[in-house]
C-alpha cells in the first residue's frame, strides 16, 4: 500500500518538475536580457517584459502571413523562420528603445533612466492595448500538439519544443560571449566601462548589441509562451517580466548562467506552489523569494558580492 | 500679519475651515463630481506621503499602494464589522460617528505604517531599482494575501461600506498632511531626510544616523497611505484588490515626478492636475472633435502618462516645478546641477 502511495508521489513530483522547468524556461530566457543589461549599463531595463509581449505579438501577426507557404515537411522550417523574425522584430525594438530613450541620459543618475524604463514599459503595455485592444487573442497554432507518456508522466510535444529551443539558444548565447569579439567586448564592458573604453571598445555598439541579444532572447520566449499558453494579451508581459527579473536576481543580476537557473528555479517553485494547497498564493511566491534573497545573498546565488567604493 | 501668513499653522487652520465650509456647501454639486473632487485630495496625500519617501528622502518606492490598500481594508473592515457596539457606547449621534471614523482612520494608517516599517527594514540594505522593485513586490504580495483573507471576502471585493468621508475629511486630511509634512522637512529630521538623499556617505560620517531617517521616512509615509486608503475605501463603498494593483503606484510616482520630487506643493497641484485629467480622458471617446484613432485613449490612459515620464525625464528630470525654491521646493543637488 505505502509502495503504490510512494510511486503514485514520485510521479507527481516528477510530473511536477517537468511542467516547472517548462515555465521556468520562459523566466530564464527573459532573465538573461535583464542580467545583460545590468552588467553593461547597470540599471533595471523595466520594459524588457513589455518586449517579450510584442515577441507575441510579432508571432502573432507573421504566422497566418508565413505558414501557408511551409505546409506539411517544411512546416518546421516554418516555425523557425517565424521564430527568428520575431526575435529580429524584438531585437529592433531593443535597439531603438535604447537609442531614443537610455541613451540621452547615460550622464544622468539612475533613477531618471529607470523612471525613464518605467515611461517605455508603460507606453509599450498601453500602446499596446490602444492598438489591438485589452481583450486576449488566440494564438495560431504553429504546430499540432499532442501529448506523451513515459511511466505515468505526461509530456506534451510543445514542452519538449520549448526546452529544446531554449536550450539551443543558451548555448548560442554563450558562443556568441564567449567566443566572439563582440561578446568579449561586452564582458570587457560589464567588468570596468571606463578600461574598456579606452582600450577601444566602442560602448555605443556594444550597448545597442546587448539590448538587441536580451530583446532577441525576450522575442524567443514571447514565442515560446505563447506556444505553450496560446493566449496573449497586451499587458502579459508584466508579471512574467517581474517574476524574470527576480530569477535574475536569485541567479545574481550580472552573471549569465545565474539568470538561466535562477529562472528554471523561479518556475519549478511556482509549479510546485500552484500545485499544493497554498495555490492562490502563487503570484506571490516570486516576490517573497526576491525579498529573502536580497536579505540574506544580495548578490545571489552564483553572484560576487561587490564592495562599494567611496 | 507677515508673520502670521508665515505660519503653518495658519494655514492649516484656513485650510480646515475652508474645507468643512466647502464640505457644508456641497450638497449642490452633482454626486460624480462631489466624488472626483474626493479623489483629488486622497491623491494629494498620497502624493504628498510619497514625496516624503522618493523626494526627500530619495528612497524610490514603488508600493504605495500596498500601503493604502492596507489602510483601505482595515478602516473599511473595522468601520463595517466592528463599529456598531462601539457607536452605541460612544451614546450614538454625529459626535460618536466623527469620533469612530477618526478611529478607523488612525487604525487603518498604524497598520500601514506597521507594513512601512516591515518595508523600510529592506531598504537599509537596498538601493535605486532594487529598493524599487523590492517595494513593488511588497505591493503585490500585500494585495495577493488580502485577495486570500476571507474576512473581507477575498477577490470577489468588499462592498457595503458606509460613505463617511465626505469633502471636509478628504481635504482635511491633505491639509494635515501637508501641514506635517513641511513642518518635518524645516525641521531637524527634514535635514536628516534630505542629506540621506543627498549624500548617504557624507551624512553617515558625519554621524547621522541614516538608518533611522529611511525607516521613519517609509514608515510616515506608509501611514498617511494608510489614512488615504481609509478614505477611499469611505468615499467609494466598494474596494477590490485589484484597485491597489502596481498601476496606481505608478500613477501616484507620476504626480511626484511631474510635481518635482521634493517639492510638496508642486506635487499637491500635480496630484490635482492628474485627478482631474484621468477623469476628462476618461470621456474623450464621447467628444466630436477627437477623431476617431485616437479614442481608444479613453480606456489607455496610461499612455498619457506614460509620455508625461518619458518626456519630463529626457527635457526636464526635475519636474514642472522641481528646483524651484519660489515653490518650497528642496531640490537635490542633481536637480540643482541639471536645472
């Protein structure tokens, strides 16, 4: 009997887990546009959630557009092109919401810029209603989805989707930080601004690179989510863009492979609190986590702390 | 008679007067506007408390209205659930009514000053964005667990409040606050509050005790929240969670900005300035003259806002009135340095 019972509780946890880093892949690829901002430019980039909503939004509208022409065997390739322009949309967007509205106040102090994200973040959310209205959309389905059992444990075909893509472009990310010049620049950048430019790194085009990279990967998980949740709506991007910014936080702000866990961690929690009986508390938890780690690890899990010089 | 229009007390006093003879004539104002004049000296408290917290003391928070969902709750819980004994001991009548919503009032901003406290506690150790979204998950972790308690019917709102606060104790309250407010910042403490924001280094080695000027900043100003949530919830007689969500956080940083941090009567103005045009946008689909494309505005007013940021920081970071000691404003030394 306690055998059947204990089988019967290592399938829902495991089922648990699997849903959890699912949704903590969205958290996780949000994060890393937070992470990177803030180590080259150190500010809080409030409307990076926002940009993951028109990544939606983007797929939204080029799917009718683009996936007649790739029926049947091409219908992957399909979806990858959708993807991509819908990071290539984001990535835009990044780059001029920086342009127009970050960079005029570099020499400024911080709170005007973050106030400033604030502005972006709601402009982008209610733009966004003004031009679509507040209702939720379906979102086209680019793919049948159907569902897969492995030993009482239900997989769909969209969560493996996810993961995969997600892990694919983890590790283009860190190719393209590690092993390019430009993502050398930018962790040149992230480390000492002042050295870096004098040593002839531009901080123009590295700072434009990093918000088109962190938007791209926001486009990537608009994408994704909506795969997964096939409904969007102008305002989505809120929560999730403040629960990813606490993964970045949990991962310590700054440190790429930090926001990738800090959000798989940020999502297998929710999971695990949606499915218990504190459920309602679940929009909560993200927040309560934030607060104990800025307690007790300010500079998070995987983070250095820094002294502060006078 | 120089000295006497230099008095805050004065003021305060013309103020209180002006208001309950306002609140006496106001029977012929036409409810809806009776209520969005209401809501124009609520806002001007919770402007003026938040001033307290982001302008002077430079501690950016983004919870306010955590704090006044606080301070809504609880006066509109004690007020409807709890009151009835007390009324008929206090012997019934008008005095005893002024004497329990003065009650519910105090107990509904103690327990949001309460929550500053708990608030304030963080922001020792925090700083700028952090501090920022520190406040507004406390903000949201505030509404979800009010959306939990049963006592006040959770998510399906609180209704059936009875309608106390009628003009003479909205725009008694702001005065009171402002009246508290000026008269802490040309004190000893006000001097504590602005070389925190000024110079948190400089300030503590020069042996003021920061600590103490943060939390007593988040803690003031969480219960003139408090107070303008017990307010809101007498003045609409319904309140939900979801009306104390992140956006009216926002909009209350809005109106200090746009007033000039550190500056409590530009912020006053402001926060009537942004009532009333949150109101008139509101009918904007219902005007002739404004085409088509743009009436959607109505139900987005955020927009509105949301260019009034961004345009206010990249021409004029300090705000309409900000820098501007003609205002009794205490601008920063960047203000100083960018006006």
């Amino acid at each position: 009997m306690t055998g059947i019972d204990l089988s019967q509780k290592l399938t829902d946890f495991t089922q648990q887990l699997v849903n959890g880093v699912a949704a903590g892949t969205f958290y996780a690829l949000i994060a890393l546009g937070y992470t990177m901002v803030y180590g080259v430019l150190r500010f809080i980039n409030f409307a990076h959630g926002d940009v993951f909503m028109v990544g939606a939004f983007a797929g939204y509208w080029l799917t009718p557009l683009l996936m007649p022409h790739f029926a049947g065997h091409l219908a992957p390739f399909g979806i990858c092109l959708v993807l991509f322009l819908s990071m290539a949309i984001c990535a835009l967007l990044g780059i001029v919401i920086e342009k127009l509205a970050y960079r005029p106040l570099r020499t400024q102090p911080k709170l005007t810029v973050l106030i400033t994200a604030i502005g972006v973040s709601l402009l982008l959310e209610y733009g966004g209603q003004f031009a679509f209205g507040s209702d939720p959309k379906p979102f086209p389905p680019l793919f049948e989805d159907s569902t897969l059992e492995v030993h009482g444990i239900f997989i769909q075909y969209s969560q493996i989707i996810v993961v995969g893509v997600t892990a694919a472009l983890l590790v283009a990310l860190s190719f393209i930080v590690k092993r390019t010049r430009l993502g050398l620049a930018m962790r040149a950048l992230s480390n000492n601004a002042t050295a870096a430019s004098l040593v002839g790194v531009n901080l123009d085009t590295v700072i434009s690179f990093t918000f088109g990279l962190g938007s791209a990967l926001a486009g990537a998980a608009g994408i994704l989510y909506s795969i997964y949740n096939p409904s969007i709506a102008p305002l989505m991007g809120i929560q999730p863009g403040l629960k990813a910014f606490v993964a970045a936080v949990l991962g310590g702000i700054g440190n790429i492979p930090g926001a990738a866990v800090g959000g798989l961690i940020i999502g297998i929690v929710e999971t695990f609190v949606g499915g218990s009986s504190f459920s309602s508390y679940r929009d909560a938890i993200a927040f309560a986590i934030l607060i104990v780690i800025l307690l007790f690890r300010p500079a998070g899990l995987f983070g250095r702390a820094v002294t502060e010089k006078v | 008679m120089d000295r006497l229009f230099h008095s805050k007390k004065f003021w305060l006093l013309l103020a209180l007067v002006l208001a309950a003879v306002a609140s006496q004539l106001s029977g012929h104002i036409n409810d809806y506007y009776l209520y969005v004049i209401k809501i124009a000296g609520i806002n001007i408290i919770l402007a003026v408390s938040l001033n307290l917290i982001n302008g002077y003391t430079g501690q950016f928070s983004l919870g306010h209205a955590g704090f006044m969902a606080i301070g809504a709750y609880v006066a509109a819980y004690l007020s409807k659930e709890k009151s009835a004994g007390l009324f008929h001991l206090l012997g019934g009548g008008s005095p005893a009514l002024v004497v329990l919503f003065v009650g519910v009032l105090l107990a509904g901003g103690l327990l949001a000053a309460v929550a500053g406290l708990l608030v304030g506690v963080p922001s020792l150790r925090l700083k700028g964005d952090y501090l920022a979204i520190v406040t507004l998950g406390f903000g949201e972790i505030i509404r979800v667990i009010i959306q939990n308690t049963d006592a006040v019917n959770g998510a399906s709102g609180y209704g059936g409040i009875a309608g106390y606060t009628t003009l003479f104790w909205a725009y008694g309250c702001a005065a009171v606050t402002i009246y508290v407010v000026t008269s802490l910042i040309d004190s000893t403490y006000g001097r504590g509050f602005l070389t925190v924001r000024d110079d948190e280094v400089a300030a503590e080695a020069m042996g003021i005790n920061t600590t103490k000027y943060k939390v007593l900043a988040f803690v003031l100003g969480a219960f003139f929240a408090g107070v303008a949530g017990g307010l809101y919830a007498h003045a609409t007689n319904y309140i939900h969670p979801s009306r104390f969500d992140f956006q009216v956080s926002i909009l209350v940083v809005v109106m200090v900005i746009l007033g000039g941090m550190g500056n409590t009567a530009g912020v006053s103005f402001a926060a009537l300035l942004l009532t009333f045009l949150d109101e008139w946008l509101r009918f904007v689909p219902k005007y002739s003259f404004v085409p088509e494309f743009l009436r959607p505005i109505g139900n987005n007013r955020a927009i509105v806002y949301s260019l009034v940021l961004i345009s206010l920081m990249l021409l004029r970071p300090q705000g309409l009135f900000g820098g501007l000691r003609a205002f009794g404003g205490r601008p920063s030394r960047q203000a100083l340095k960018a006006g």
